[in-house]
C-alpha cells in the first residue's frame, strides 16, 4: 500500500484472473481502513457500511461485498499492507477463517522480513543451515527434515559450538535456528555474537516458553521469527519457506 496506489503483489481466484488490473487508486480500496484499523478488519456486507458503500468495486453487479483482513506489520512496526480475501456475497468470517487468515498473514511477514534481511554473501554461496539445540533428539530430527528438502544443514548442542561453526562456514550459512534455553551460551547470547560477525546470517529462535521480557530482547537485537516447541508441520515449512526467502535473490 503506498501513499495513493494499492498494488496486488499476489493474488488467487478473482483477482488473478487475466485483464484483472494490478494495481488501483487507494481511496477504491477496502484495504486503505485495513491498515488504519487494530490489525483485523472485517465488513459483512459493504452495502450496508458507509465507509464502503460508494465505491465502484463494492456497488456494481460483480461488486464485493464482504472483505477480511489483516495488517501486515513488520518486526519493527511499519505498516506496509494487508493480506485479505473478498466475497461477492455477504460473509461474515468464522473463528476458524480468523485463525487461518491470521497465520497466513504472520507467513507473508516472515517472508518479507526474509527478503528484506538477506545476508550480504554471494547467492551460490548461501546454501546452509544452522540447527542449534542441546537436544539430540531435535538436532538429527530437524536435520533430516531439512537434508529432505536438499538444505545443506549443520547442527550444534550450544551455542558456543554454534559460534565455532558459524566461523568456520562463515560464506555458507544464511539461516540459524536457535534453541533458546540451553546452557552455556543461550540462544540470545548466541544471537548477540553473531550479530558482530562481519556477514551476520539470519537467526530465528525455537523456545517451549519465553517471558515477554525474553521476547523484546531478541527482538531488539533483530530475530523476526519465534516459534514455539514442540514444532508443527506447518512450523517447518515455514522455516523451510524463510530458509529460501533468505537465499533465493
């Protein structure tokens, strides 16, 4: 969303359809009250709301008249859009089409945040991943699942021997994935060190429990991504997904 166009960077259904424009005026939009509103954004009926009512795209024959969505706010607060979906029908969304809109939207963020962080390292060069956990268990777990995807992954049981890797694979690794509690050099520790490095990768951090406190630090110090153990298939896809947002240019 700029400050007069709304540009559709990606589109399903309807609006990928060919001669469907790709960009229009923002005062058309549903989208410009998105991103003024608390984060969701939701008209049942167009029609019937006077924000909307008047525009084009909601009163003609093949007007929409039910819009969702979410802001897309990045790590360090700017507002740069909206992921939606619209209804030529009037649609009031369930508790499940909240959640699912909701982690989609958190998807496009981590994705954006990938892009827009990539390590400066040439693109042949950026093809490994670091897993650091002091569980076994997780270290050959996650390992396996990313050796199947064709990542080059190394593992490490703390941070201090991360730190030792990092070094030594210094032109190759883009991502780390960081336990957050371990002993020795935690994971915020860990991150802090490599931040200093001379080609900093991208660090994301895995933890079973954080205080709020513990979340503000290892934001500051620039993880944009937490995810919560145990993992979900749909969490590692997404680390999968940030993985190539990185190292792809």
């Amino acid at each position: 969303m700029g400050a007069d166009r709304c540009w559709f960077k990606a589109a399903a259904g309807v609006l990928a359809a060919p001669g469907m424009p790709r960009e229009i005026p923002r005062g058309l939009t549903y989208c410009q009250h998105a991103l003024g509103s608390s984060g969701f954004f939701v008209v049942s009926d167009g029609l019937g709301d006077p924000r909307v009512s008047h525009l084009a795209s909601v009163r003609g024959p093949s007007g929409f008249r039910a819009y969702a969505g979410f802001q897309l706010i990045l790590p360090e607060g700017l507002s740069v859009g909206s992921l939606c979906v619209l209804n030529r029908l009037p649609r009031t969304p369930t508790t499940d089409d909240h959640a699912v809109l909701r982690k989609l939207a958190d998807r496009t963020v981590e994705l954006i945040a990938g892009r827009r962080i990539r390590p400066n390292l040439p693109a042949s060069a950026r093809d490994t991943l670091l897993v650091v956990d002091d569980d076994e268990a997780i270290r050959t777990l996650l390992a396996r699942l990313f050796a199947r995807r064709g990542v080059r992954t190394l593992t490490a049981s703390d941070g201090a021997e991360a730190l030792r890797l990092y070094r030594e694979n210094a032109a190759r690794v883009a991502l780390v994935l960081t336990d957050f509690e371990m002993p020795g050099v935690n994971g915020l520790a860990l991150v802090r060190a490599l931040a200093g490095e001379p080609h900093p990768p991208v660090c994301l951090v895995m933890s079973g429990r954080l205080a709020d406190s513990d979340r503000r630090e290892l934001a500051a110090a620039g993880v944009p991504v937490i995810f919560q153990k145990p993992f979900s298939p749909g969490d590692l896809e997404a680390v999968g997904d940030f993985f190539d947002a990185v190292v792809k240019p």
